[in-house]
C-alpha cells in the first residue's frame, strides 16, 4: 500500500511538472506588445513632433527676445553651477570672471583668444533668452554651440550666471 502511494505521488508530480512546460511561458517574449518582422509600424503617439511635423524649438532671435527665463529657484541654481562647471567654467573661469584656464596666463602664454566676462555690465544687460541663445546656438566668435544640454539644463545656467553677477540671491 504504502509503495503504491509513493508510485502515485511520484506519477503525479512527474506529470504536474510535465505539463508546466506546456504553459505557453516560452512565447511570452514573442507575443508582448512590439512590432512584428513584416508587420507596419504603429502610428506615433498624439502632440509628436513628427506628428505636427513643426520644431517646437524656438528660432534664435525668437529667443534672445525672453526677457526673464524660467528658473527652478534653488535647484536651478543648484543644477547650473554642475552644468556650468561642466562646459563653462574652462573659458569663463569659476566665477564668471573670462579667465578660465585655457586662456592666456603665466602658463599658457599664446593662448588665442579671450572669453567673455559675464559679470560685465555689457552682459548683464543682457536678456535672458539672449544668454540661453549663446549657449543652445553657439557664439557669434568662437563659443560652441551645446545642443546635447536640453532647454531646462540650459535655463539652469542662464540661472546660475545670473547669480554669478549677483542679480539672483541664493534662499
């Protein structure tokens, strides 16, 4: 008796794991939510830009017109020091000065050109959207233009140069 129970559970763990592989779990990769070889691609989603078939993305003049760019307060100021450290502060210098180390210096002494002070009048006057231009376009002389930084990165640093000049007071 006792062996016959052992040969029962035996058979039936033996066919309860037999027909787990029988769940269809090797076809869930094939059957998820994805485009299929041949089949036509889904449409885009509404408010695309491919869709709309226009740049959201204002043209330069259109910019340097915004008198006050948006900020995050704080975090902008934050977030646009990092930024700023990133791709500014070796011509502009950690403080806005012109004098970063790629200039001309004890060091370097043929170096070829002279950033600008951001902490001048000239560019103090200077719009918000203006700045943000110079960074999102590149420079009339010789700035490069950063596109890879996205339009919220970019406010950040208008945002934090503006606290380099002492318009913006950190809370």
């Amino acid at each position: 008796m006792k062996n016959n129970i052992s040969v029962l559970v035996f058979i039936l763990n033996f066919s309860f794991a037999c027909s787990s592989f029988a769940l269809p779990w090797s076809t869930d990769m094939w059957d998820a939510p994805s485009v299929k070889p041949y089949e036509e691609a889904r449409e885009y989603p509404d408010n695309n830009i491919r869709l709309e078939e226009e740049n959201r993305e204002l043209e330069r003049t259109e910019y340097e017109e915004i008198g006050v760019g948006p900020n995050r307060g704080t975090e902008s100021i934050k977030q646009g020091k990092e930024l700023y450290q990133t791709y500014c502060y070796a011509c502009h210098g950690m403080d806005g000065g012109g004098y970063g180390p790629v200039i001309k210096n004890d060091l370097r002494k043929n170096a070829y050109f002279y950033p600008v002070n951001l902490k001048q009048a000239q560019t103090q006057k200077r719009t918000d959207g203006y700045i943000y231009a110079y960074i999102r376009y590149g420079g009339k002389v010789m700035m490069p233009a950063y596109a890879r930084i996205n339009e919220q990165e970019a406010w950040d640093i208008v945002y934090y140069v503006r606290y380099l000049q002492g318009k913006i007071k950190q809370q």
